[in-house]
C-alpha cells in the first residue's frame, strides 16, 4: 500500500491518515505540576478529548481510536477508578447526543464482562444510536488490553474450531484478524501517545504492526487541534514501506 492509498485528502490542504490511535497519557503529571489532585487532570482530560474529537472530524480524519481505560489501570487506587469511571460515564450522558448529531459512529473494543452493568449499558446505548452515522467512527478502548483482545480472538476462532465450522489449518493471519473485536475496521496509519513516554502499553498489538508512531511530550489536557495537526505533519513526513523498497527505487 502506498501513502496515498492509506490517507485521504484533507480539508486541511494536506494529506490525513485514515484512522489515527491515541494514548491519551499525562493526565495525572498534568494534575502533579499544578499541585492539583490527578482527579482533576481526568476532567480536563476529558476535555481534550472533546476538542480532538471536534478536530479529527473537521480534519477529514475516519477513525479515531482512543484509549481510554486499559485493563491494566485496575490496578490504580479504588478511587482513581471511581473518578475515571464517574467521569465515562458523564461523558456519554452529556456528550452522546452532541456526538450523534455531528455524525459520529462510536464502536466500543475490550473486555465487556465483569464490567458494572451500567457502564455497560451506557456503552451500549451509545454504540445503538450512533450506529448509522458516517462521519468520523470514534473507537473507545474501554477495559482494553492488546494482548487480552489477540486472546479473546484466538477463543472465538477454537470455539468455531469445535463447533466444526472451522478447520485449523484454516487459520492464518487474515482469518485470526476477523475474530478481533473490531474486525471491520482498517489498522491505524497514525498512533500518537502524549506524555512524552515511548511504549504502547499494551494498546492496539496486532493492529499497530505497520503504524507509523508519533510521541508527543504534551500531557494529555493540553492537547489540542493544533498537537494534533503537528502529529499528522510528522505522519505526513515518513515513508511507509511495508517491508518493501522506497517508493523512487533509491536505497
Ligand atoms: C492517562 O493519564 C489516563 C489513564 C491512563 C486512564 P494517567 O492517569 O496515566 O496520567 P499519568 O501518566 O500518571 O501522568
Ligand atoms: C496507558 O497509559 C493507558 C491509557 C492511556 C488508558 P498508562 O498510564 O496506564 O500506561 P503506563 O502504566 O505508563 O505504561
Ligand atoms: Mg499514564
């Protein structure tokens, strides 16, 4: 695939990845520089995910994935989780129909069981009533592992397997990526983690084998239109060569 096959033309005047991922980091740094509670750098967090999303669809980007609890954070203190929690579940309830009416898809990947019923069912409810919208597809990573989801895959595709509906020898790289949580959908050209630190966290494994990785020292809150626009020059600059040769032929 070559760089224009994977990015579309942007109202922007330049070329825009098709599907962009987020590590949205920093929040609590965000919080400690300010001698503010790490609570509070989730709110404003949450509002730099407003903008983002506001400014990947003006953009023309398709899909945006952003991770937004890993299956991991469990492990922060029982408050921390209350806060996060408190704070998903505000999000949909006041920003679900601003989302719908400006178009976007929401699509939820990561474990669904053991989640608490009603966080469940607002994820749900989103998913139902944006489900035909076509504007921007917003990918939220909830209780979201890499790892867990390439597990989860390999389950689906044995209980197939013992049903009889599928040969093993059946099953290869393409077949194995249709029992991913969101099969449907295009790796991402673009991940960005914010923060300043290096590493996926388990975020998005399979999916992220050929995307080209930006990493930004914005703390997340501070994101905005302008850190997004600059990623995307960065995304714009590399070459993409899949395991082949550069695309002029020069070594
Ligand atoms: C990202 O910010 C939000 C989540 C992981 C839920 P952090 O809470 O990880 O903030 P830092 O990395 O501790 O600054
Ligand atoms: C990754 O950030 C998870 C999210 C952004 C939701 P973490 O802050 O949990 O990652 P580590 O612990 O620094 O690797
Ligand atoms: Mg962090």
């Amino acid at each position: 695939m070559s760089i224009s096959e994977a990015t579309m033309p942007a109202a922007a005047g330049f070329e825009v990845p098709r599907h962009v991922a987020i590590i949205m980091d920093g929040n609590g740094r965000w919080a400690a520089a300010r001698g503010l509670p790490r609570g509070e750098g989730h709110r404003r967090g949450v509002e730099a995910l407003r903008r983002t999303v506001r400014a990947a669809g003006e953009l023309g980007v398709g899909i945006l994935t952003i991770f937004s609890f890993s299956a991991e954070n469990w492990s922060r203190p029982a408050s921390e989780i209350k806060d996060l929690m408190g704070l998903l579940r505000r999000f949909i309830r006041n920003d679900l129909a601003e989302l719908h009416r400006s178009g976007v898809c929401v699509r939820v990947i990561g474990e669904r069981k053991g989640l608490d019923p009603d966080v469940l069912r607002l994820l749900e409810e989103a998913e139902q009533l944006t489900q035909a919208n076509d504007r921007l597809t917003l990918v939220v990573a909830f209780n979201y592992g890499g790892r867990q989801e390439i597990a989860r895959a390999a389950r689906r595709a044995a209980a197939e397997v013992a049903a009889g509906r599928l040969k093993p020898e059946d099953i290869d790289e393409e077949k194995l990526a249709t029992f991913l949580d969101a099969p449907d959908l295009p790796a991402p050209d673009l991940l960005i983690r914010t923060s300043g630190e290096q590493r996926l966290s388990n975020f998005l494994l399979w999916q992220v084998a050929y995307s080209e990785l930006v990493f930004v020292p914005t703390f997340w809150p501070d994101f905005d239109r302008a850190t997004l626009e600059e990623a995307i020059h960065q995304y714009c600059r590399r070459e993409r060569r899949f395991g082949g040769l550069a695309a002029n032929g020069a070594s």
